[in-house]
C-alpha cells in the first residue's frame, strides 16, 4: 500500500482537502487525515504532495508523436519514448494515432502497437490505436498524404479490429453509409467524423447510421455557414463527442466557451493531436512522410498548412480553464473522465475513484506536472 498525502484530490465533482489518498495498482481509499497515523506506518511509499493537486491523469486519444518519435516509425523504441515522454505532461493513457500512409506502413505501425500493448508501460499506456485516415476526403486532408487516400474498405481494417478504438473518417466518401453500417455491425470502433467536406444533412445521416465523434472539431472539416451549416453544424446540433485542440492556435479561444456553452461539458474532449516535434524546440520535422516547419510552437507544412501540433495535454486543459471560466474539477474532466467515458473504459480508468487504477497526476496551479503515477507506478517526478 501507498499514500499520497497533503494533496487538494480532484474528485469527479469536488476537490477534497485534508484527505489521504491510499493505493497500490488500484485507487484504495480516501481517509482523513487525522485517522491516519497507524496506516501510514504500513505504507511502503510515502508521497508528499506539499499542497498541490492530485488529478486523474490524462488521457490522449489523438497523438501522433513527441519528443522526436512518431507512431508512424512502427518500431517498439519509438513507443516507448512517446510513451515516457507524455507521461511528463500528466498523460497516463494515449491512443496511438496513424497517419494516412500507405497500407504496408499503417501495417506496420499497427504489428508494432499490438505487440507494444502486451508490455508493461514505463510511461503512458498505450489503450489502442485512433486510424486518422486513409478513408477521408482530399478537399480537407490537412497535413494527410493525398497520394495514400482511399475509398472505405472494410477488409482493410479486419485484422485490427481489436486494437483500433476510434477511426476518423469522411462519412461522404462512404457510399449509403456501408462502410459505416458494416462497422457498427461487427465492431466496437467508434466512428469519428474528420477531413470531411460533408454537407450537413450528409453528417446528420453519418450521425443517425453512427458516427459518434468528431475529430479536432472545426479543423480539417466544412465550417458553419448560416445557409450551410456543414460537418461543424452537425457536431454543433447533435449529442455526438467532440475532440478539440485548445492550443489557441488551430482554433481561436473564443471558440473555447462557445462549443462548452453549445455541448456542455460531458461532451468535449481535449486533445493534443502533437506529432514528433512535441515537447521539441523550433525547427524542421516530418508528418505523415511530409516536410513540417516548427516555429513559435506552430507546425506548419511547407504550404503554410497546419501540421498537427507540438501541444502538451496539461496546457490545453489550462487553457481552457483560462478562457472559459471553468473550475478544475470541470476541466480536468475533458482530458480524463470524458475520454474514459466515451472509450467504455471508465469503470477502470478516468477519474479517481476506489477501484480504479491508479492513474493519478500531481500538478500546480499553472498545471505544471510534478509527478504521474501510471497503474500505482511513479514513472516520471520533477
Ligand atoms: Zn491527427
């Protein structure tokens, strides 16, 4: 057994003062801190959080890379640095994103996460994999590789069916929503509409045939028009999740409120979307086989288009608090219970509660992470 003591301990509705936190691989109980004095003498290790937060860590479910690895290197050693890497921004849990490549590449990106998962993480663990593309639509691939995207193919995703969590794709390229329908029928995928240039009766019937998600929301989609509300339209008017990268650069802070006030906090999940310059400095990296510019933490393709990001999860729930006024409670839930929710895993993950693993962050008031606990094991201290 363990303990986290003098934490202000984020719970689901609540910051709970003068509580210890008590845990293995599993989260065992909050007690009061005047009734510890005896449990404390049988903890094996002893965390003094000297007043700071205790949160649920983070989980990413869009993140190509960091730290100078990508998903797309399909080798073991780049998924442990992304993994160790994150976990320095309070991630505990991360879907490894693809890029639109060809499918030898994608292939091997694939071998190589199923086999990683089977490992015991020294950082973030690797929860599956979220296949941004190739089913998209080239009027709005973004930073994808236009020579790779293809029609929608059920066999090309059969084999990995079990690792893949989340797919983004255009539901306008699926003809009489097939692809869509055959996927709902024999997986648990969840179906996220993205580099889409759907109109907004098309994403409406995506949502009705079931499309649930929404890949960086107003990015690489068709925008709200008041006489054509587009795939933003359909996100804003239904239930369905919503990514978002709240990096006040892909999308401007105002933003921020709108979509909060629009689909209430149970509904927004936030995202880094970064890719291997993350937590890098300025200069020239790679996307998806394409040349990327890093320049005041912007990753720009050479044509000037936005590149993924170089983000860090713990900065975009600050962020947001910032901007929208929210209370921590509220916010850390966007990048923890929410993608927990959504992935049907929040029974075991996602918010500090007694029996859950014990995926906890310890972090200041300006969201500096001070320590990340992955399944009850310190793997990154300040
Ligand atoms: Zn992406």
């Amino acid at each position: 057994m363990k303990a986290i003591i003098n934490g202000k301990i984020i719970v689901e509705k609540e910051v709970l003062d003068n509580r210890i936190l008590l845990y293995s691989d599993k989260i065992m109980g909050f007690i009061e801190s005047k009734a510890a004095g005896e449990l404390l003498q049988n903890c094996q290790e002893i965390v003094d959080a000297k007043g700071n937060y205790v949160s649920p860590g983070f989980i990413d479910m869009h993140i190509h890379g960091s730290g100078g690895y990508d998903i797309m290197d399909g080798t073991e050693e780049s998924l442990a640095t992304i993994s160790s890497i994150v976990a320095k921004n309070g991630v505990t849990g991360i879907l490894a994103t693809t890029m639109t490549m060809n499918r030898e590449k994608i292939y091997t990106a694939l071998d190589n996460i199923k086999h990683f998962m089977g490992k015991e993480a020294q950082g973030a663990k690797i929860l599956g994999v979220h296949l941004e593309g190739p089913f998209i639509n080239r009027k709005y691939k973004g930073a994808q590789a236009d020579e790779f995207i293809i029609e929608p193919d059920f066999s090309f995703i059969e084999k990995y069916v079990d690792i893949i969590k989340v797919m983004t794709l255009a539901p306008e390229m699926d003809e009489n929503y097939k692809f869509i329908k055959e996927v709902k029928e024999k997986t648990k995928i969840i179906l996220s509409m993205g580099h889409s240039n759907a109109e907004y009766e098309q994403a409406v019937k995506a949502i009705e045939n079931g499309v649930s998600h929404a890949t960086h929301t107003f990015n690489a989609m068709s925008p709200l028009n008041h006489r054509n509300p587009g795939v933003v339209g359909a996100v804003l008017n239904s239930d369905i999740y919503c990514e978002l990268i709240a990096d006040k650069i892909h999308v401007h802070p105002a933003i921020f409120n709108i979509l909060a006030t629009i689909k209430g906090m149970d509904k927004v999940i936030l995202i880094t979307d970064s890719m291997r310059a993350g937590c890098l400095h300025d200069g020239i990296s790679e996307l998806g086989g394409q040349k990327v510019i890093i320049k005041n933490n912007t990753a720009r393709l050479e044509d000037g288009t936005l590149a993924g990001s170089t983000l860090r999860l713990n900065h975009a729930i600050k962020n947001f608090m910032d901007y929208t006024g929210n209370g921590i409670c509220q916010v850390v839930k966007l990048a923890s219970l929410n993608p927990a929710k959504e992935l049907g895993i929040e029974k075991d993950r996602g918010s500090l509660e007694v029996g859950k693993y014990s995926d906890i962050v310890i972090l200041d008031e300006e969201f500096n992470i001070l320590k990340t606990i992955v399944e009850g094991k310190t793997v990154y201290t300040y």
